[in-house]
C-alpha cells in the first residue's frame, strides 16, 4: 500500500504554508488593485495572516488548527458581515494566483490548488450582481 501525500504534505508543511500566507498578504498589502479587498481587514494584517494559516493548514490535510482554537471554520458565515461580489473576489484569488506563484510547487498542482480556491473564493460572494 503506497501512502498518498496529502496537500499540506505536497506544499511543503508548515513553513510553506506560513509562507504563502504571510506572501498573499503582502501582495494583498503592496498592490495599487488590490486595496478594496485590503480596506475590509484590519489595519494590523498579522491576526488575519495567521488565521488565513491555521485555516489553510487544516484544509489542505495538515492540523486542524483554526478548528481546534476557533471551532468551526464557517466560512461563509464568518465573512458574512463584509460585502463580497465579483470585485472582492477576483482581487483575492490575483493574490492568491501570485502567493503561489512564488512557490516551487509542481504545476499541476498550484492548477489543482487555484482551482479549488477559485470554488471556495465564489461561494463567498454575499452580493448579487450578474457577470
């Protein structure tokens, strides 16, 4: 029986995902397009970037961390006070397209990765519009 790596494994553990994290909110924080996202975070960014890591942690297979410190991750619900359309979403997935384009990950996997983000990031969207 072969043992399948999970996706934290295939990232790099801890260290990787610490580090695209603290990447995503640096380019979230450095670019000129990408402020309206950056506006709806407080203006100290490291409890954000550390629950974005306890999250992303347990999502990709490795320790639950957020659910073991803040229960249920809930999503949808959690961000339900800030208003997410189209606009908010596109501007956090190029954050999160260049974050791992900074990694030495295997193309098919960032593909896999950027496509589930992509799922996640429109179910988060809480503002009608049409495209």
């Amino acid at each position: 029986m072969t043992d399948i790596a999970t996706p934290y494994e295939r990232i790099g553990g801890e260290s990787a995902v610490r580090k695209l994290c603290h990447t995503f909110y640096k380019i979230m924080t450095e670019t000129p397009q990408t402020q309206l996202i950056r506006s709806l975070h407080p203006q100290e960014i490291q409890l954000s970037e550390d629950k974005l890591y306890m999250f992303l942690t347990g999502w990709l297979g490795g320790p639950p961390l957020y659910t073991e410190k803040y229960g249920h991750p809930k999503l949808r619900s959690r961000h339900l006070p800030f208003s997410i359309g189209i606009e908010e979403r596109d501007q956090w997935l190029y954050c999160m397209t260049e974050a791992l384009n900074t990694m030495d990950l295997d193309p098919l996997f960032t593909t896999q990765l950027m496509s589930s983000f992509a799922q996640t990031a429109d179910f988060m969207r809480n503002r009608q519009e049409s495209e």
